[in-house]
C-alpha cells in the first residue's frame, strides 16, 4: 500500500495523502518517475487509494478488500491501464476507453486510468486525450506516468496536477561544483558566444563524452529547481546560480532548456561529431534564452 513509500517517496506520500483527506483529487495527475524502480507498485497503491473505500474515507491502507483484489488482477471495471501498442498509444485505445467509462460506476467510486509511458502518445491520441482532459466528465481520474514531464505535451501538462518521484538509486559523479557552475554561467551570460568561451574554459574535458553526460544531468536538477522556484513550490536551494537562472529566464524559456538538455543526453548515445554537437546545443540552448 501507499504507507510502505512514505519513507521512500515523502514528498509525493504527504501531498497526496494530504489532498485525498482534504478531499481535494484532482482530475488528472502526471507522475514524473524519473525511472524510479518501483513506479508500477506505487502507481497501483496509489490507485488503490483512490478506488478503495476504506483508503476514501480514513488513512488506513487496506489491500485486502475485493476491490484491492480486484486491481492487482487488472479485473476492476472501474479501473482501465492503457499502454502502447506497439510503438505507440493509438487513438482508438482512448476512444475505447472513454466509450467504457460513459456508464456509472457499478461501485458509485471514482473511475481511475493510468496511461503507462504517455510520452508514447501520437499526435492523434494527443489530441483525443487533451479534449478528455479538458472537458472532464463523471468522476474519472486519469494518471499520466512518464519518466521526464517535457516529454508530454505542455497543453496536456498544464493539465495534470504533477508529481516528480525521486530515483534513489542515481548515484551524480560530479563533485566540481564550481566548474558547474562556471559551466552554467557561461552559458546564461555569453548565450551563442558560449561557443568561443566554453573550450577555452574546459580545455581537455570539453570533448569527453561522459563528462557532458554528467553535467547535463546535474544541470537538469538545477533548471528544474528554477522551474519549482519560479512556481513558488518546494525547490533546491543552489544559491546564486539558481538566482542567475531565475533572472535571465522565463519559465517558458527554462521549459525549452530542459528539454535542448535532454535532446542532448540522448544524442551523446551516438557517435555524433562533438564540436558540432556542443555547437549545436550551445545555440539552441541560447535559444531558448531569448530575452525580451
């Protein structure tokens, strides 16, 4: 049940349970799980307390109740996974899930779906979940689980109460923080003549793959600290430079750096030319630095 994560995951155990007792559920919550282990257990607990009555009405778990059963057999009416077919999850697995849902609960409980790797939405099956998303109907729940929130469509995020899961099993390499800093400095201030300056500033490290890899990813965790910090939400505090971040940058342009940087990890997983790699993450990463 949901107890056995609130140790492993505070934050998402203490905001939802909080918000189920006040009664406050959203329609709709995107579950960033940043390739958490256990994600499918969490999710299901999660659901189970959103369908169980006795998870409904007292902060007891249960898991033994025949609706609990129910949902661990994946033979709950009430409750519908969707997950790609093949490549992709195609419109019509939406279309056939809503057609499911428009009958009354047989339980009178919420109606609960969860689209597993919702990054794998075509444009069509997009576009068929965002009106679902926009016009509501009953009481159905969806949960949206991805490993990266950019990954989705910002029109369908903006509509989702979303939760970030913390991966306790990655272990950051980088201890030069100073140097992450330089690095992130440069790149807020010199903007495209980041190009000139930065292999000056890295010298030897500035064509090793693995070094990039690590400082992408620990750029990650700071952009994204300046997106809850601008969103008035509990952030990581990195001083200074997270200041720089939030005074250069909207939150919309912080968005598209997020998303230049995780472009970028994967295409370290080729053997790409490196100058013209980190030229060209240099200039599309200005890019999203435009400033009005």
């Amino acid at each position: 049940m949901l107890e056995v994560y609130k140790d492993k995951q505070p934050l998402f155990y203490d905001e939802i349970t909080h918000s189920i007792q006040n009664k406050k559920i959203s329609h709709a919550y995107l579950i960033e799980t940043n390739d958490y282990s256990e994600k499918d257990d969490l999710i299901l607990s999660f659901a189970k307390m959103l369908l169980c009555e006795k998870h409904l009405f007292s902060s007891q778990n249960c898991g033994k109740c025949n609706i609990c059963h129910l949902i661990d057999k994946n033979a709950l009416s009430d409750f519908i996974i969707i997950e790609p077919d093949g490549m992709w999850i195609k419109k019509e697995q939406i279309l056939e899930m809503k057609e499911k849902f428009k009958t009354t609960s047989l339980q009178n409980n919420p109606r609960v779906y969860w689209i597993k790797q919702a990054d794998k939405l075509n444009k069509q099956s997009a576009n068929s979940l965002l009106k679902f998303l926009e016009e509501p109907e009953g009481n159905i729940i969806a949960i949206l689980e991805v490993a990266n929130r950019y990954q989705v469509l910002e029109t369908i995020r903006s509509r989702c109460q979303v939760y970030s899961l913390v991966n306790q099993q990655i272990q950051r390499k980088f201890s030069d923080f100073e140097l992450l800093v330089k690095i992130i400095q440069v790149l807020e201030e010199k903007e495209n003549m980041a190009i000139a300056y930065l292999p000056i500033t890295l010298e030897n490290d500035y064509h090793n793959k693995d070094f990039w890899n690590t400082i992408f990813t620990e750029m990650i965790d700071i952009y994204e600290s300046a997106i809850r910090k601008m969103q008035n939400v509990v952030y990581t505090d990195y001083g200074d430079i997270l200041h720089l971040i939030v005074s250069k940058n909207r939150i919309s342009q912080v968005i598209l750096k997020l998303q230049v940087l995780f472009s970028t990890i994967q295409n370290l997983n080729y053997n790409l030319n490196m100058n013209m790699m980190l030229d060209q993450f240099i200039i599309e990463f200005s890019g999203g630095g435009c400033h009005e």
